[in-house]
C-alpha cells in the first residue's frame, strides 16, 4: 500500500512540474485540492470555478461535474472555457480525470491547456468571414448589375432585383428553377461548355454574351460573367453569375448594322464615286462607280495600292493632301486632273476616321468646261462693268452738281424766308423808334424839351435798337449749320423757332397753340432741325393766308414713342389734295407756281431721314394737314 501512495505521489509529482495549470484534488466530496503547480494559482482570482489553493471546495457547475467523474469514474472535458483576467479573457480547454490505482480512485487531476491564441484567431477570421459577408450582402442587394449564386446542379439559390427584373420573374420564382429552364435553347449548349471547363478547373471564370429567354418570352441580352466559390476543403460550393444588361447595346448594334447596310446600298446607287482606303492605301471598299473609274470590276480592286494604280509620285499635290487629310484627321477637298484619264477631272472629298480614309469623288469635267466659258464671259463683263463705271461716275457727278444747286437754292430760300421774318420782328420796333425821334421837335416847339427829356428818348431809342441787333443775331446763329450731333431738348427747339416767326404769325392773327406735356431728348442737329419746323411752319402760314381761314390755328404737339421723340405740327387748312400728297417731299414739287421753288420739303426729308435716321410724313387730318417727324 506505501509503495502505490509513492506511485500516486511520483505521478503527481510529474503532473505538477508541466507549464499547464494543473491540480489534484480529492476524489470524495468535497473534492478540496490536494496539490497544484504555479501556473494553475495563475488562474486565480478568477478561476473556472470558485476556489483557492487552500483546499477551499468549488462550488457551482464544476461540483456537478466533479460528483460525475466521481460517480462514472470517466473523464469530463471542457473546451474554450473562458477566464477573465485584468488584460481579457483568456481561453482554455479544461479536464477533468480519475486517478486510479489498483481499481481505486485516488484522486482527480484537473488540468487546463491554454487555447487563447487559436480562440483569438478563429475568433478573428469569423468576424472577417462576418465583415465580408455583409459587404457581400450589401452588393448583392445595390449591385446595378444583376448579382446571383447558382448551384452546382444549375438551380438558383438567390438573385437580386436586378437580375430577377433581367428575367422578367419575382425573385421567390426562380427559386428551384436551373439557368437552364431561361437560357435561349440555342446557348444552353454553350452555357454548359463552359461551366464544365470551370468545374474541371480548367479556367478560374468565364465570360459569355446570353440570351434569356424572359417570363412574357421575350429576348433579354446579358454580359454574363461566372466563378466559382469553393469551400474550405477547396471543394466546388456553387457558381457566382453577375449579369449585364446589354439590350440598349445590343439594339444600337442592331441599328447600326441596318444603318450600314443601307449606307452601302444608298453608296452602291449613288452618281458619286466613293472608296476607302486603310492604313497603307490599300482599297478595303469601293461603290460600283470607283470600280468603273479605276478599271477594275466587282472585287478585283479590294487590296490593291492606291498609288501603284493611279501613279501620283511621292510629294505630289494629290498624294500629299491624302496623307495630310489622314495625320490631322481633318477632312479636305480638292480638285485634279485624272492620271487615268486625259480631260477628266474629278472634285475629291477626304474623310478621314480611324485607320481609314474615305473618299468621295465627283466627274466635273463639264464643270470646268462651263468654268473657261465662264471665265471668258466674266472678263467680258469686267470690261463693259468698267465702261459702265466711267458713265455711272460722270453721272453722279452731274447729280451731285445738282444736289449742290438745290442745296444752294434751300439756302437762298431760307435766307429770303429769314429777311421776311427779320422785317416782321423789326417792324413794331421801327415804329416805337420813329415816334420816338418824332416826339423831340414837339417837346422843343411845346417848349417842354429839357435834358431829361432828350437822355430819356436817347435812352428809349437805344434799348430799341439793341432790340433789333439782338434779332439779327438770333436768326443768324439759328442758321449757323451744325458741326456734330448732340442731345438736345425739343421743347427747347421748337420754342427758338416759334420766337422766330411769332412776329410773322401775329401779324396775319394765326394761333399757335403748342402741347407740351413732353420734353424728349433728341439725339441729332438742333439747328437742322429748328429749320425743319420752320419749313413747315411756313408752308402752314402761306396756305392758310392763300385760303383766308377764318380763325386760322397752327397746333405743335410734342411726345415719345418706343423710344423716339414725335413731333407734329398741324393746321386748320383744309388739307392737302390726296392726288398730289404723296409728291410733296418730291424735290422741284411746288403747288406754289412761279413763287415756290419745290426743294423745302425735300431739304426737310433729307435733314431727318439722311442726316438724323428718323422719318417725317404728312397725312390729312379732318381740320387739315398733320406733319409727323420721328427721331
């Protein structure tokens, strides 16, 4: 019996001197420890169970599982038992096992094996394994393309929206359906080709362009892509399909190779000539026309050099203009005589577009032909144009000598006008300064003439005579011709040339009644212009004096409209004929007879409408005739 208590001694001895927390305890209850290495007191405070090393008993899950080796005599093992610690937790894989000897149960071992960094790392790689899955969920779910897993045997396990939308189907439905049962019939075969070669390993994914045949049995076109997603013994798991929708693409082709076609048939029927050449000038197509020019029918001319056939040499017009056209992509035109054939001229369009070069050539032979006749007949012309010149200046000539006379004539008019105005605003003051000169003899015979009386009349006389000169200033700086345009107020104008036939018009008891709630800016020559008005005004004058108009009446209306000053100036004459209304602006037009000189209404037009770009008109009115100027 001592030598099996030294046997037991000798391989508690042993289990104690291992790195690994190792105790023994009793194999009765309580179970208190009856030996234990450091490494297991590193375990406190905070072992698996509540204890310490003084043989306190466990308590909790560890007592029932200690009753049950006890009970069983059969080991219990724990794995990935956490501790917590001050740094974490740390991990271990706990045992619990019978020591017997000789058929007895002498004791428990209890024996700890450290698992925190395989724990650690497993617990790493399932939350990487975890992040990834949701990354992949969250494509899965936005992706724009459709994303879907099949499995081995060609079912679906899921697909997006977007690839159920791709085959017409809810989601739910394709569940249990194969890639096959939506595939064209005529790209199953291919479909399975290529899976086959991937489950052999053979390549690590393909790409095809499919047809699915949809829900409603339409066509969809798809830039499908498949790998394979393996588990972790490298076993094939299932497919993964991304699918592209490529309808629009696949219409736009279709519309492109219709739009081809019937380029080449508009090309085969046109009149033009038309070829293009790749990028050793080398014919790749050519219309029936380039084929007839270069002598070489049907496909007899696809393949063979440009140059060799037609023989314009290196740095020649023709050839080098192809090849400028073709290094700056820039499209060019010009014109040449055939090397073919002699007198044959063709107009050449180069078209340049990536590794080719289209060109359409046109026959304008007759052209040219028209072109020498044409040339010959515009020298003709040039020589009759300069006769015709030399006449058309001497013409001109003459007409501005008479433009220079019925100018000159306008100014003998206006000056005869104003010595008529100068005698209407000098009459009244003559007047006062004879009576005047006159009330001097009979102041001296009534023996009342005194100094004061002679330095009063003097006085008088003077103011009288300042009076007048300042009228002879007035009309003369109202004739002095403007030099530049300037702004200038119209009230202001119309008010200057009022002042200078007011004399005129009281004179013969003419009213003029002046409308003035406007005062627009006119932009021109203020001294042309007060000679308009005073045209115009005189014309009023003569006519009603001509039809003695009883309560005679001159009325001026100021204005703007959209922009542009308005003048009109109107009169209670009865009008003028309508036969002859339309010929008053005409130069030597007079209903004056030997006494007009027909040119003031012209030099009025000429003067608003040449000189100012505005428009004067006349019209009649129910009193009578209404002249309109628009500046």
């Amino acid at each position: 019996m001592g030598d099996a208590k030294l046997d037991i001694l000798q391989i508690a001895g042993h289990l104690l001197d291992l790195s690994s927390p190792v105790a023994l305890r009793e194999p009765l209850p309580p179970f208190r420890v009856i030996a234990h290495n450091n490494a297991y007191l590193d375990l406190l405070p905070d072992p698996p169970a509540s204890r310490d090393a003084t043989g306190t008993a466990p308590v909790g899950w560890i007592l029932s599982r200690l009753t049950g080796v006890q009970k069983t005599g059969h080991s219990f093992s724990q794995d990935e038992l956490p501790v917590g610690g001050a740094e974490g937790p740390r991990w271990f894989n706990w045992q619990l096992s019978p020591l017997v000897s000789f058929g007895v149960m002498v004791a428990i071992i209890e024996m700890a094996t450290e698992v925190s960094a395989s724990v650690r790392a497993r617990l790493a790689a399932e939350h990487a394994l975890q992040t990834e899955q949701e990354k992949f969920r969250t494509v899965f779910n936005s992706a724009a393309a459709g994303v879907g897993r099949v499995a081995l045997d060609g079912k679906f396990l899921e697909v997006n929206r977007v690839y159920a939308d791709l085959l017409g189907y809810a989601a739910g439905e394709l569940e249990g359906m194969t890639f096959q049962d939506v595939t064209h019939p005529d790209d199953i075969a291919g479909d399975l080709l290529l899976a086959g070669r991937l489950l052999a390993g053979e390549t690590a994914d393909y790409h095809t362009v499919k047809r699915y045949r949809r829900k409603d049995g339409t066509i969809s076109w798809v830039n499908l892509s498949v790998g394979l997603a393996r588990d972790r013994a490298g076993e094939p798991s299932y497919f993964t399909a991304i699918a592209v929708d490529i309808n629009d693409q696949k219409r736009f082709e279709e519309e492109l190779q219709k739009a081809n076609l019937k380029l080449q048939l508009t090309l085969d029927s046109i009149a033009e000539g038309y070829y293009s050449l790749d990028a050793g000038w080398c014919f790749v197509a050519a219309n029936p026309v380039a084929q007839q020019y270069f002598g070489r029918p049907g496909m007899d001319l696809i393949g063979m050099n440009l140059w060799e056939i037609t023989g314009w040499p290196a740095g020649s017009r023709v050839r080098t203009a192809f090849t400028k056209a073709r290094e700056t992509g820039a499209m060019a035109r010009l014109e040449f005589e055939s090397r073919l054939q002699k007198g044959y001229w063709i107009e050449v369009h180069l078209h340049p577009r990536q590794d080719a070069l289209d060109v359409y050539f046109t026959n304008v032979s007759d052209r040219k032909r028209v072109e020498v006749e044409l040339q010959a007949a515009r020298d003709e012309l040039e020589r009759r144009v300069e006769e015709r010149t030399a006449e058309l200046e001497a013409t001109v000539r003459e007409l501005h000598h008479k433009e220079h006379l019925l100018l000159q004539q306008s100014r003998l008019a206006a000056m005869g006008e104003m010595i008529g105005n100068i005698a209407h605003q000098w009459r009244q003051p003559l007047n006062s300064l004879a009576l005047q000169v006159q009330s001097l003899p009979v102041a001296f015979r009534a023996g009342v003439f005194t100094e004061q009386r002679l330095l009063e009349t003097v006085e008088k006389a003077m103011m009288l005579i300042q009076h007048m000169s300042g009228t002879i200033d007035d009309f003369r700086n109202f004739f002095k011709p403007d030099k530049e345009k300037t702004e200038f107020h119209l009230k202001e104008v119309v008010c200057n040339a009022l002042h200078l036939v007011e004399g005129s018009f009281k004179s013969r008891q003419i009213e003029i009644v002046v409308n003035d709630k406007e005062d627009p800016v006119v932009y021109g020559y203020p001294n042309e212009y007060s000679q308009v008005i005073l045209n115009v005004l005189s014309n009023a004058r003569e006519v009603i004096e001509a039809r003695n108009v009883v309560k005679p009446r001159v009325t001026i209306t100021m204005g703007a409209s959209e922009g542009r000053s308005v003048l009109t100036i109107g009169d209670n004459a009865g009008g003028i004929p309508e036969e002859i209304i339309y010929k008053v602006f005409e130069p030597h037009f007079t209903t004056k007879g030997a006494q007009g000189t027909g040119i003031g209404l012209f030099m009025a037009k000429n003067i608003i409408e040449k000189n100012m770009n505005g428009r004067i008109s006349v019209h009649n009115t129910a009193e009578g005739a209404e002249f309109t100027i628009l500046v």
